[in-house]
C-alpha cells in the first residue's frame, strides 16, 4: 500500500528548554520565522502525506491554534493590504488536513504512536518527531523509495560518536545496499560499551501497521515507558526491517545548541536575511576575536 499518513508525536514536556517551554510547546519554539513543527508538517507533506495526526498532551493548545484558520489576524491583514503575509498565513490551515488527539500519560513515544492506530486504520505510516528538523535531501522520501521497493518498515539511521550513542536506539546493522541494512537489533538508550554499534536511529520512521502488535506485546521499561525502539526490536525478529542512512541535515531541536545551530544555518540560507545575517555574524566573530 502507497503511503498516505503521518503520525507527529508532540506530547513531551521539554524540560531541557524550561523556562521557555513553561508556556510554550518546544515543538513551537521558532527558527527564525516559523515554529519547528511546521518545518516537519512541510516535509511530510511535501511527500505527499496530507493525512496528519498530531498527538498532543497537556499545555499544547498552541500546535492546534498555529494550524487553525485565524479569522481575525486574516481579516486585519486583508483590511491593512499585506497580501504576501495573508498567503503565508492562510497556506499554513490549508497544507494538510491535520487530526489531533492527546496522551494523557506521557509514558515513552511507544505508547504515543500506539494511539493512532485507530486512526491508521490498517494502512502502512510515517512517523516524524515533532522535534527533530531535517532539512535538505528529504530524508523521509528517501524512506518511502525503500519501502516501496521492499514493502518493509524503514528506519532512519545516522552513524554518531560512540560517546553519544546512549542517547539513541542503536542498530546492529546487516548491510544488504550501501546505505542500506537490514537492523539484526535495535538496543534503546545503550552504554556505550554495550551498544551493537554506532548506527543510531533518527526521528523517522515508514512504519508497517504490524507494529501495533508489537508494541502491545512490549512491556514497559524501568521507568514505566513503553519505547517505540523496543517494539521496533521485536518487529525485526518476526519480519525483515530495513535502516536507511540518509542523506540531508538534522537538527535536534530539544538541544540547545542544535536548536542555535538550525537558526543560525537557515536564516543565513534565506535569500531575504543571508547577505546581511552573514555581515553581522562576520562582524560578531572578529569583534569576539579582538576580546
């Protein structure tokens, strides 16, 4: 089956970004102009998913509001003759047709995707993280070429330090294509001693709606979660699962420094700030460097 949907697990709590995520969703924090979700509602889109699920938790109501019609800002900006920012408004409510619905518990991202499967409905689906933006290359089509061609669930995967490894679900890869493996384990969150390898899973998956099996066949793990990883494992033990390296840039946006990294590189990447953001960064690092 073509994939159709996507599911946007946004229901953590951002306690690394505190105290802006107090109030704010850190899915909804901005690089430079738009809030980090759209950038990963773009990329499914742009893959042709237009069928989205959010799940949401407690204080998100900002996700829902950002990808509703806004009648009154539409209005002002009609009213005020700003055509191009009631275009960019308006586009953001008509990209998609976005469904939402909320866990209650936050208890591990296992037990998030676990609750759209009535929504999947039998169908095979992409899962993004609503906090990791990947920008060129368009890692999450790259995935769907693979489950098209092998009809499997397809992991994204990116070699990392082994130093940082623990912070991952780690893939003991068979390479079956360059780029390309089939995962033997995926271990979640191992030291990195005991990892199977550096080859960590990255924020997207094309997932089979055989996973909902088994992840009600995963029990939780010693802080009461269920994880997506786990599941993922005893998926591969019972059909073939693929990791593909993909090509393009990822920024974590839960990290502070990445999420600087991300808007810094892609407002210097605008044609309308580049030329002069550039100066003033140039003009930062020789100042910083006479100090």
């Amino acid at each position: 089956m073509k994939l159709r949907k996507a599911v946007i697990p946004a229901a953590g709590l951002g306690t690394r970004f505190l105290p802006a995520t107090k109030s704010l969703p850190k899915e909804m924090l901005p690089i430079v102009d738009k809030p980090a979700i759209q950038y990963v509602v773009e990329e499914a889109v742009q893959c042709g998913l237009r069928d989205i699920l959010i799940i949401t938790g407690r204080g998100k109501r900002a996700i829902e509001d950002h990808f509703d019609r806004s009648f009154e800002l539409e209005s002002r900006l009609e009213q005020d003759g700003k055509y191009d920012e009631l275009k960019v408004v308006r586009e953001i409510s008509e990209m998609a047709s976005i469904h939402y619905i909320r866990q209650r518990d936050p208890i591990g991202l296992g037990a998030a995707v676990a609750m759209a499967e009535e929504h999947v409905n039998g169908e095979p689906f992409a899962v993004l993280l609503g906090d990791d933006v990947i920008t060129s290359g368009n890692a999450l089509q790259q995935m769907i070429g693979v489950y098209d061609r092998y009809g499997r669930s397809v992991l994204a995967g990116r070699e990392v330090p082994r130093s940082e490894i623990h912070l991952y679900g780690a893939i003991q890869p068979e390479w079956v294509e360059e780029n390309l493996a089939r995962v033997v384990t995926v271990v979640e969150k191992p030291p990195a001693e005991d990892a199977p390898s550096n080859l960590a899973a990255i924020g997207r998956y094309v997932l089979t709606p055989e996973i909902f099996g088994a992840l009600r066949q995963t029990a939780p793990d010693q802080a009461g979660e269920i994880q997506l990883t786990d599941a993922i494992n005893l998926l591969a033990q019972q059909q073939t699962v693929y990791a593909y390296v993909f090509e393009g840039t990822r920024y974590d946006i839960g990290k502070k420094l990445d999420y600087l990294r991300a808007t810094v590189e892609l407002a210097i990447d605008r044609d309308d700030l580049g030329p002069e953001f550039r100066t003033i960064l140039a003009d930062l690092v020789q100042r910083k460097r006479l100090v």
